[in-house]
C-alpha cells in the first residue's frame, strides 16, 4: 500500500474511479471533483498508471483499470481497510512519507569507516 499511495490523493483519486469503473475521467474533472491542484492531480494519476490501476483512454482521460483481478481485489480491500480506519490507514501513508525523508537525508550524512 505505501508504495502505491505516496499521498491520500492517490487514494482518494482511485477510490473516485472505483465508484464508477466505466466513466472517463478528465484532469479538470479530477481538479474539481477532489478538490486538488493540478500538479497533484497529475502526480496521483502518474503513480496509479504505473502501479497498473488505471488506464488512459486518451490524451487526458482516465478511468479505472487493474491490470489484474488480483490488483482489484488489493483496491477494494484498500478502501474497505481506510473506511473501517482512516487514520490508520493516513498514519501508514505519513509514515512511508517520513521513512523516505529519512532515507534522503541519510544519504548525505558523513560516514567514519
């Protein structure tokens, strides 16, 4: 799940095309229905493309696409699990946010051999 979901947005923003599989989805569309920028938008709909959950039907439309039944199934466990505790489940998103700070700032620290 963390590395699908680097921001609830992503989460959010599947869990919207989960609601009606068959719709194409336009980026305003998507801006205004979550309420989100454009570059988050935009970052979301990239991550869930290349983790095989959506599709683009064209230059800019999207909708819901795993590319498996088994990714379906990962999905609506997801949204059953942030329905059931959606703290939680935004703790494990910020967590995976922090781990990677770390990481980060780890790789510039001087090392004593």
């Amino acid at each position: 799940m963390r590395s699908t979901f680097r921001s609830i947005w992503s989460m959010e923003l599947l869990f919207l095309l989960l609601r009606d599989p068959a719709r194409c989805w336009s980026s305003p569309e998507l801006v205004n229905a979550l309420r989100a920028s454009e570059l988050v938008v935009s970052q979301a709909v990239e991550s869930l493309h290349a983790a095989g959950l959506i599709v683009h039907e064209s230059d800019d439309l999207v909708r819901y696409g795993p590319a498996s039944e088994d990714l379906h199934e990962l999905v609506e466990e997801a949204q059953a699990l942030y329905v059931r505790s959606p703290d939680a489940v935004l703790r494990l998103i910020m967590r995976s946010r922090s781990d990677n700070l770390v990481a980060f700032a780890d790789a510039f620290r001087f090392r004593k051999d």
